[in-house]
C-alpha cells in the first residue's frame, strides 16, 4: 500500500511517499495504527494557542483520509478495507 501524506503532514511523518506493507484484510483503522506508532503521528499538533486535532480516540476528526481518491467517510469510515490499487 502506498500512503501518500499532504501538506505538512509529510513533515510530521517524514516522508512524501512510503510504501507500507499490511496484513490481508487490513482496514484504514490498521493503517492509522502504524502510522501512529511507527511513524509517529500525533494526536494534536498545537500552533501558538491553537491546536489541529487529528484523533478523539482511535476515530480521526481532523484528517482528510482518501483511498483512490474517495473519502472513508463516504464509505465505511476506519472500517473501510484497504487493498493495492
């Protein structure tokens, strides 16, 4: 799976561009996971006295999350399956 973050999230995660391998079957809700564990995406980012909320919990509400350029929220959210493609 190739995962393609935008803006300044490619500073936050350090990449443009990665190839990440997950499991058959794997959901947007496995993807986050490693993203957060192994890449280090927070939670928030806060910017003087405001702060860009990305999580409440495991559910994202501040993230833009598009496979093949179709939201997950039109689809089944962080339950979405994911697949090469």
């Amino acid at each position: 799976m190739v995962v393609k973050p935008y803006l300044f999230l490619c500073g936050v995660l350090g990449f443009r561009e990665k190839k990440i391998s997950l499991a058959e079957g794997a959901l947007v809700k496995d993807l986050l996971a490693v993203l957060r564990v192994q890449y280090g995406l927070p939670e928030r980012i806060s910017f003087g006295r405001a702060d860009l909320v990305f999580f409440d919990g495991e559910h994202p509400v501040g993230l833009q999350i598009l496979i093949n350029g179709a939201s997950i929220k039109q689809q089944q959210g962080i339950m979405t399956p994911l697949r090469d493609g």
